[in-house]
C-alpha cells in the first residue's frame, strides 16, 4: 500500500502541515514556547507513524504508534492552553482533527496487538 492510500499517514501529514501554519501564526504573535512545542508535537504523530510503515517488527511498529500516541496527548495538552488562553488563534479545527487521528491511532496499537 503506498502512503498516499495509507489513511493515517495521509491524515497525520495533512494535520502537521496545518500544525506548521497554526506555529507560524502564533510566531507572528510572538508566542515562540507554545509554538516550538507544539510544532514538535503535533509534526512528530506524522514522523512516528511513517516511521512504523518500516517498522523491523510487529513489536517495532506497535512500540512506533505508541510513542505517536505520546505526542498525540501532549499535542492536545498544548492546543488546550492556546484555545483556552487569551488572546491566542482560534484552534478548534485542529482540535477536532488530532481527535480522530487519536481514535485511529488507538485503534490501530489495540488490533495490532490482538493479531
């Protein structure tokens, strides 16, 4: 299967680029932090889960997901501050993306382990 008909890698790329634009904005705002955390967040759910279509192992890959799981909560921790602090863009969509993108995640750690 090539990645452009790998849902997830298709959804996780989509989603860093709108994570890149959503960190320029905010540079623009001078809120450097929050930025540089959240872009290395939010692009890293994109990098671990291209990384597991190469994965050495089942085990290579579920461990992969996992860690793209990771970034996913820490992703939402960040998008949480800047769509409930002050003064910050409006988020919302980005919210409601990285939300499916979890539920596929999880969905795909939980039947790789059953198989």
């Amino acid at each position: 299967m090539k990645d452009s008909e790998n849902i997830i890698v298709k959804l996780t790329f989509e989603f860093a680029l709108e994570i890149i634009e959503y960190c320029e904005i905010l540079e623009a705002n001078k809120r450097f932090v929050i930025a540089n955390q959240l872009l290395k967040s939010g692009t890293l759910i994109g990098a671990n889960v291209r990384e597991a279509q190469n994965a050495e192992s089942k085990n290579d890959f579920i461990h992969k997901f996992k860690i793209a799981a990771k970034e996913i909560e820490e992703t939402i921790y960040w998008l949480d501050l800047c769509s409930m602090s002050k003064n910050y863009p409006e988020c919302s969509s980005l919210k409601d993306q990285i939300q499916i993108i979890s539920k596929i995640i999880n969905k795909i750690i939980i039947s790789s382990k059953t198989k």
